[in-house]
C-alpha cells in the first residue's frame, strides 16, 4: 500500500514520506499498515536519516524528531525489529538508532552496601518483575527473598519503568535492592517444604514457592506461593 495524503515519489519506498508532515501521517491506519510491510533496511536507513542518491528524486532526511517519533511507531508495530530489546540483540551496528530510542533506559539496581548488583539496558514498559528476574539469575539474589525499591517506595510487580517517571531516551534509573526475610513452611507430611524459584518464562517468572521435600513420587500435593 502507498503511503496516504497524496502521491509519492518515483522510489516508493519509505522515503516517500519524508517530506510530508510525518507527525500526522503516524497517526494515520494506511500509514501504520504501510509501515508494517515495509523492507526493514529501508526503514533502518530513513531512521538513520541517510541521505538520499542526488538522483533519486527523494525527499530530504527526515529531522531527527520525526525519526523518533516514527521509531517510537515501529518499535509498537514491530517489536520484533525496532524495540530497545531488538536493537540491542543486533549488535552495535545499531547503537545510534538504540541511543535515540524514545523508550531506552539505563537501570543500574544497587544493594544496600551501595555495590553494584545489576545494569541493564531496558524499554520503559518494563515491569519491576522482569528486573527482579534478571536479580534471581545473579548470585546475589540466588535462594533468597528480594524486593527493588526506588525512593522511599517498595516496588510492586507490576510497576513499570515508566510509572516510576523513566523519560526514555537513554535516560538513567537507580533502584535498590534489598533482601526479604523468607518464611519457612512445613508441608503436608510436617517436613519443611523446599522453597523452589520459577524461572520458566511467563508471568511467574522469578516468583517463589514452596512445596513437599519428599522424593518424587510420594510427594504430598502442598504447594503455596512464598508471597
């Protein structure tokens, strides 16, 4: 499909709009269906902002808000090619695209020692959640109870990068982590249950539980969330 509002120019290709009000066109249902069938490299190359061929008869760069407005736009319609996690994932061939993403954030997560325990490179719809399983894979976090907190405030699961006033823009969030008390509980055989941690990917990723310490077979059937 062409791109809406008029004609285009003779490439066809994504470079046609550059010369439009983009800001409208991004709102826009054509665009956005436009825009997820267009080759990828063209659309690398018009978020990179690189000139066009004296003879090709395209529009000028886009300015480079536009580009991360229209990066923003992609990186909804294509995770798979344009979010923080999927640049990062190419290398560095594409750190300046990652640099201007508008959802990049720098987390670094901090004990209470003041050491550092954790730096990711994060989009800012990330939840609390996903940082606490990123912890449980470290050995600082490993067997033991955790919770981030930022400010004054104990995060819950839930709570994204962005509830938390992450700006994007390769902008900086400090979080600390601090240490839970872990409660003990006793199966249905009165033996202490063992605490086991969920590390298959899902919404209970890094969430704890207990159940029986039996051998496998003669198992009781207790199971409990730790939280």
């Amino acid at each position: 499909p062409q791109p809406p509002g008029g004609g285009h120019d003779a490439s066809g290709g994504p470079a046609a709009a550059s010369g439009r009000a983009v800001g409208g066109l991004l709102a826009d249902q054509g665009m956005q269906r436009f825009l997820r069938g267009a080759p990828s490299k063209e659309l690398y190359e018009l978020l990179r902002g690189s000139p066009a061929p004296p003879d090709a008869g395209a529009s000028p760069p886009l300015p480079r808000a536009r580009r991360e407005e229209l990066l923003s736009l992609l990186s909804r319609l294509r995770p798979e090619e344009f979010s923080v996690e999927a640049l990062r994932a190419r290398g560095s061939g594409f750190e300046d695209l990652l640099r201007m993403h508008p959802g990049l954030v720098h987390v670094k997560v901090f004990s209470l020692s003041g050491a550092t325990v954790l730096e990711q490179t994060l989009d800012r719809s990330s939840p609390a959640k996903r940082i606490k399983a990123a912890l449980y894979d470290t050995s600082w976090a490993e067997d033991a109870g955790l919770s981030l907190v930022f400010g004054e405030d104990v995060l819950d699961d839930a709570t994204t990068l962005e509830d938390l006033g992450a700006a994007g823009f390769g902008c900086c969030m400090d979080l600390n982590m601090v240490r839970t008390a872990i409660k003990h509980r006793h199966c249905l055989c009165n033996q202490p249950a063992s605490r086991i941690l969920h590390r298959k990917p899902g919404p209970h990723q890094g969430r704890a539980f207990f159940r029986c310490s039996g051998l496998r077979g003669v198992q009781c059937p207790f199971f409990e969330w730790t939280d």
